[in-house]
C-alpha cells in the first residue's frame, strides 16, 4: 500500500514542536551511539574531561564547547609528565 503525501501535508507538519522533538531524539541517539561504541582505554593512560561514565561522557558533551581548549592544554600537560615509557606500555596492555 503506497501513501502518497503533497509537499503542502509535509510543509504543514513541520511544526515548532516537530522540529524539536525531532532534534532532541536525534542528538539522545546520538549520544547513545556515542557512549557504547567509543573505546574503553585502560587506566594508565591520562584523561581529561569529566571521566568515562555514563554521566561524565553527558557533562564532556555539554562542557565540550566552553572547556575544550583547556582540556586539550590539560592533556598535552598530563603527557608531557608521563613517563614515556610506561605510557607506550599501556597501549599494549590488557
């Protein structure tokens, strides 16, 4: 069964409320998609942000925009005085 709509019913049901909910699921999946498919680095290595949470990654999301020149100024400072050795080790470790 083909349901055919005029641009006139698609233009009509782009509503304020629409458009919204709209961008509200797309950025809540995204952020799903985000959360379970990023990397889980081990301990050793130096982070920066609010921490690897469910929670943390929400706030790194938020804060991402005001906090991120500081947070990469932070992690060039915690590499920096990372022995270089051990940091080149715990890439390879499980």
């Amino acid at each position: 069964m083909v349901v055919r709509v005029s641009s006139q019913q698609l233009i009509e049901s782009l509503t304020l409320g629409n458009i919204i909910t709209a961008l509200v699921v797309l950025t809540f999946s995204s952020f799903i998609v985000d959360f379970t498919w990023k990397p889980r680095y081990t301990d050793a290595l130096p982070r920066v942000g609010c921490g690897g949470s469910f929670l943390g990654t929400l706030k790194n999301w938020v804060f991402f925009v005001t906090r991120y020149n500081s947070w990469v100024s932070e992690g060039y400072e915690k590499v920096r005085c990372t022995p270089k050795m051990s940091l080149a080790s715990s890439l390879f470790t499980n």
